[in-house]
C-alpha cells in the first residue's frame, strides 16, 4: 500500500485563491484595503527572511504590508510603544511580532500588548487560553496548527471520534494542535520526550501529528496501517547530489511512512505552505471583523 | 490486592495548617490579614452553600471573608463595577466569582475583568492560557485540579514519565487537570464521551483522573493494577439505609476497582475536601505576593 500524498501547495493555493477573492470583494465594496504589520527585532537572517515572505505574500494577495524592524538592544517600551501605535493604526488589521525575540525582552507581555482583535498569529495569552477551554472560541487561531486542521479537512479525515497522537509539546504547534483536535471531538494524546512507549501510541493512532523537531524520527513501523499522518517538522539532511549538500526532510520517515499511512504530508510540501496562507487568512478576517464594527 | 485509600480529608488538613500558619506569621511580621472577596448572583442554593463554606473555612483560618451577593438579574455592568472596586481594594487579595452565573451574564468578561494577581480561582483567561503554555506558569492554579495533583504528590506517586488518562474535558477539572499533568511531564490523553474505547485507555494507564459526572463508568476492570486513581465525581445513589435516600459515591465504581488499582481516592472524603482547601493556600499566595510588591 502506498499513501495518498496530502499536497500542501496545492491546499495552501486554495487557500490563498480564497483570501485573493476576499481582499478583492472588500477592496470593491468598500474601498477598504487589509493591511498587516509585521514587527522584527535584530538581526536573526531566518526571522528576517520569515519576514520577507510574509510581506511578498501581502503584495501577492493584495493585502497592504507594513514593515518595522527594530535593532537587537531595543527596549521593551520601545516595542510596546510601537504595538499600541499599531493597536490604534485602522490601517493594521493584523500586527505579528516575529517570534523569537531577544532574550531581555518580555515575550508574554509584548504579546499581551497587542490588540485581540489584531492578534492575527493566535499567539496572545487570551486567545491561547480561549484555545483551550470548551464552549470558547478564539478570534484567531495560531497559523501552523490551522493549516494542519485544514490539510486534515481537505483530505476528508475524520477528526471526530478518531484517536489523535501529537508528537512534541512546542507553544507554536504541538499544544495548540492537540487543543484543536481535542475541541473537534479527538481522543487527543501528547507525546513528548518523557514519554515511556512513544511507538505504542503512535501505532494506535488514527492521525499522528509530528512536531518533535527530531529527523525521521516517526519511522512506518510505528504506524497504524491507514493512519493520516501530518509532518511538521523541517530538518536538514547530508545529501551529496544536492548543490547546497543536503536536503530538507521532516520528523517522519517518508519512505517507510508511506507504505503503511492511508495518506500523508511531504517535506518538503506538506505543512510549510500553508502557515503563511492561513497568516493571510487570519489578516482577512481581522480585516472583516474590523469593517464589521464600523 | 486492596488499594491504598488516598485521605482526601487528612491531605486537605495538612494544606489548611499550612495556611493557618502562614496566615499568622504574616499577621504577626506585618499586621496585615488576607482577605476573600465572594461574589454570587442569584439564589442557587447550591452556589449559596458553596460560598458559605469558603466564607466559613476563612474564618477558620484567620482569613478576613468579604460577602456579595447580587439578585438573579443583576447586570454585566454591575457585577463588572462591582469586580473593579474589589481589584481596587487592599484589604482583598482574592475574588472569587462563583460559577455558574446566571445566563445573561458574560461569564468570560466578567472573569477577565478580575485582576490577575487578585484571580485566585484561577480561571482568568490569560491563568488558563499561561497553564497551557510550555515556560509559562499561571499566578494561581484551579483549585480543584490543584487539589488532585497535590493529592498525587502526598501520595508519592510519580507523575514524571506516567501515563495519564483523563477521563472528561470540562473547564473545571478536565482540561486543566490535563495541562497540569502534561506540564509535570506525564503523557496525558484526554478522554470524553466521544472516545471511542475508554477502557483500552484507562487500562493502560498509570494515573486515572475521573471527571466526567457518570455515577460509577469506571469499573476495576477498566484500571491497570497499581495505577493511581483520583475521583473527582460527585453524582447521588439511591441508599434506602440513609435517611436522605441516598449516599454519594464517585465517578469510578469504588468496590471493585480497589480490588485493582494500587491507590485511590474516595467519595466523599477524596478530592471534595481538597478543592476548598487549596482556594485558601491562593488566597495567603495573593496576600504574599501583594505585600511582596509593598
């Protein structure tokens, strides 16, 4: 047996086909054009090219993009101050503060700082802590777990009653995606490095979610035959043919996975498009929340 | 095999003492008494009991208790003006608005509305979401889910590395009983009527926390031997002996698993005990932490 491949491109393209359609919609109707600030701090070249694509994304979309980027001793009121400019700009629709952040920063508080309505990286403590109760829902939700619910949902998994296994326990993806399942009805587990038996559980799994940050770690012998399997994780591999000399592969072992999964996620392919298509649909919607109100 | 019995109501003695202390050395260093604000709207009698008991039980330990209690149609505004001049006030360290509140209300703002440092319920928004999250620790824990893992602790069992199996996703109890145990390292699943075989969970589980309100559903063929087992039900059993009609008795049926399980709590006498007790040990933390920043 070999798994139906879940393309994240192609997902991720619906998904931003969707957000084309309604910047366009409410640039017609209202004249209103979505805006999103991005806020970096020093001079980390991955956060600065996570930046970058985010704000070509914006352009690509039609969605306006305002870039602020502050030198690495900035104080916490200097980036404070510049979020409640941001929370109080009705151009912002969306403010993401470029995670992580230098040490002497207080990454909670900034994150508290920005409006909730603006919070369009899911990341501000409410919103996680709405994330997590029953009966609550948060305005936005963080966008790698999003795009894993979503690549599930366009793939016509089952996720209610099924037997959900989260590998890894990260703030960005794992917890937050085993609150999604878990309010969508899963019989949720998280595994984590101090788990006893990780195999045991990934193998009575119905959708294994992989966020370890551990290359090919989740091997096909440890799968349920017919298991939908979403890979987070992006990690270098030596490769010789490869000009740069290695390749990028994720926390699953794709070739042995795909001969016992019913379908899964490619690295890479699979979850890497569709965090920033569901950034750009977070910004939307804060954007229709916004023009709900006036 | 007969489990060890968990006394719920010795446990709950040895936290109040530790209160009862830290309550008169404070006096006693400093002359300042703490002090609980209860607020309940409405005539639930079993919401009034409840407030009588925590009122009551801060009498007991030289806690100043602070009642107010508003009619079923109070409004948003009132209940909120009211929470704002007992953030404002010194004398109160602790608010605590009893649940459930009547349905026009907005239980969630008006939650958000306590001061963080004053929300020794626990159930602010941003302490669940600091509980959910990796490196972030809430002001005050819930007291009932912080009563179970203190009924762990006491009791020697090991949470690090255990696989845990909650049974039940409430807000109260479930959902952060499971973070709580996620954060002490376990391996936590969270099961729910949706699940589709309890029992091959619970079998395989090392701590077993019931919260899912069905009188009895846990039965010792469910449980792994030697596991741990916290009830945290409290559901009504028709007892022609009793003069009432009835006794109470746990989400787990008592007389068979502690054939099995290696310790257990039980009904009454378990968990009850503990909930108000912790809620005491938050309200000498938020006086400690207020004359901390003095």
């Amino acid at each position: 047996m070999t798994a139906e491949i879940i393309d994240g491109k192609k997902i991720a393209e619906k998904v931003r086909e969707e957000v084309r359609q309604g910047v366009a919609k409410m640039k017609e109707e209202t004249g209103y054009v979505p805006g999103l600030a991005t806020v970096r701090v020093g001079e980390d070249p991955a956060s600065a090219t996570y930046v970058r694509m985010k704000q070509r994304m914006c352009e690509t979309l039609g969605i306006n993009s305002f870039g602020h980027t502050f030198p690495e001793d900035a104080t916490q009121e200097e980036v404070e101050t510049l979020v409640s400019e941001l929370n109080a700009n009705p151009s912002v629709n969306g403010i993401l503060v470029q995670l992580p952040l230098p040490g002497h920063l207080d990454e909670e508080a900034i994150l508290n700082s920005i409006d909730l309505a603006k919070d369009v990286d899911g990341f501000h403590p409410v919103n996680i802590g709405r994330l997590a109760m029953k009966g609550r829902d948060p305005l936005f939700i963080p966008c790698t777990p999003y795009g894993c619910i979503r690549l599930l949902e366009e793939s016509g998994v089952q996720i209610s009653g099924a037997e959900a296994v989260i590998v890894g326990r990260s703030n960005i993806v794992g917890l937050p995606v085993a609150m999604l399942l878990q309010k969508a009805n899963a019989t949720v587990t998280i595994c984590h490095s101090r788990t006893k038996d990780l195999a045991e559980h990934t193998r009575n799994a119905d959708i294994v979610i992989a966020a370890i940050g551990r290359r090919e770690m989740i091997t096909g012998d440890m799968l349920k035959p017919g298991a939908a399997v979403i890979d987070v994780g992006i990690n270098q591999k030596e490769d010789a043919s490869r000009k740069r000399g290695y390749r990028l592969v994720g926390d699953v072992d794709f070739e042995s996975a795909k001969e016992v999964a019913g379908k899964i996620t490619p690295v890479p392919g699979g979850v890497g498009p569709m965090t920033i298509a569901m950034l750009m649909a977070n910004t939307l919607r804060a954007a229709q929340i916004a023009q709900d109100e006036n």
